[in-house]
C-alpha cells in the first residue's frame, strides 16, 4: 500500500479555510485516497475520498494532483470543533484489508 | 439515526476476568471491525468480519474472541484480560467489504489492572 506523508501539526484561524497536505508519492492507479478525522478520543469520522477527479461533499473538498501523487482537504471555513487529528488514507478497496491510520495531522483551529 | 454503538463506555476490571464488549450497527451494514488504539501505535486492527458467521484475524488479534451471530451484533470478547489490553477500543463497520467509507463508534476504554 502506499505510504502517505503529513505535516504533524497546522493552525488556522476560525472562519478560514483550512488546506491539509498529504503526499502519496507511490500511489497505484486503482488506490483510493481516504480522509477521517478524530477528535479528541472519540471514534475516528469519515470526511470524503476520491480516486482522480476533485470532490466535494457538505463537510469538505478533496484536491487531487493530475499525477495523484498528493492531495489536499479543504474545510473551506474552519470552527473550532474542527480541530482534530486528520488522517490522509491511501487505500486500494480490497475486501478484508485494516484502514492504516498514520500519525495524521493535528489541525488546532483557534479564535 | 444511523450509528454504531459500544458498551460499555468505560471498563476498569483487573486480570483474568473475563469481559465483553458490545458493538451493533443499525445500518445493516455487511462489515464490521475492531480497532485498539494505543499512544504512539496508531489505530491497528483486532479482527473483522465480513458478514455473518464470517470472522477473520486481523494485526493484533491474541487474547481477544469474536462472534457474529447476527449481522447487527460484533460484540469483542476478552476470555482473560491482561494489563497490556489497556487500550481505547472502536468498533466501525461498512456497507461492503473493500469499501473505506467506515462508521465507528463512540469507543470503550478499558482499564485492565
């Protein structure tokens, strides 16, 4: 599977967007990139995925590079109980198989 | 409201008690799963389930038992807990198997003492 790498922490001021990196340099052609979130020891909550194309859903926007080899989630205006831990996920949709979380990156949204 | 829950919330039980930890989903959903989450190890995977009667290992499955009876149900069983199964414990599940988009639950932490 490939390995994903992020930034540890990121700040952002309330009501700004919020731009979480991650690259996925060795990325296969038929590997989903996968977004969550955990806040504070609470179970880990689906934000959004793509393949290649962008997409966007009521929480969130996923950017993916043209060579898919990184990505980026967009809160487009953060709150403070958007701070959380978010984890970029590469992952082929292959029954049996663990989501591996990462460390992630620690998003602190402040006012 | 769809949701997966656990119970209970909070465990503290000392060593060689046998306990259970309880997991439904009411998504009618195929897979089910359980993760420990421990500081610095991330979220690694005990085992799953693909459907009913359908259990598999996943990376950390010693001292732990699962059963699925009914496809709601995925309850994770600890026949002689350890100190070293000290963790915060989530159950997810999912459509189908293969498919990323995961529910968990709320957690249970377990003090083994």
């Amino acid at each position: 599977d490939a390995k994903t790498t992020q930034p540890p922490s990121m700040d952002c001021a309330e009501g700004r967007a919020a731009n979480l990196p991650c690259n996925h340099s060795t990325i296969s052609g038929n590997e989903y990139v996968y977004w969550y979130r955990q806040i504070h020891s609470q179970g880990p909550q689906y934000i959004i995925h793509g393949l290649k194309n962008n997409e966007t859903n009521e929480m969130a926007s996923l950017i993916i590079t043209e060579d898919r080899k990184s990505s980026t989630l967009i809160l487009p205006h953060a709150t403070l109980r958007d701070t959380a831990v978010y984890y970029c996920i590469v992952r082929a949709n292959q029954a049996g198989t663990a989501l591996i979380f990462g460390k992630g990156t620690t998003l602190s949204v402040s006012s | 409201e769809a949701q997966v829950t656990q119970n209970p919330r909070y465990l503290i039980t000392v060593t060689g008690k046998k306990l259970t930890v309880t997991c439904s989903q009411n998504m009618n959903h195929e897979y089910m799963s359980w993760y420990r989450q421990d500081p610095g190890l991330g979220l690694r995977q005990i085992y799953y389930s693909m459907n009913v009667e359908v259990t598999d290992k996943g990376d950390v499955p010693e001292g732990y038992k699962v059963s699925r009876k009914e496809k709601r149900n995925f309850p994770l069983i600890l026949e002689s807990p350890s100190p070293n199964q000290t963790s915060l414990y989530f159950c997810a599940s999912s459509l189908f198997p293969g498919t990323y988009e995961q529910y968990f639950g709320p957690g249970t932490r377990l003090t083994v003492t």
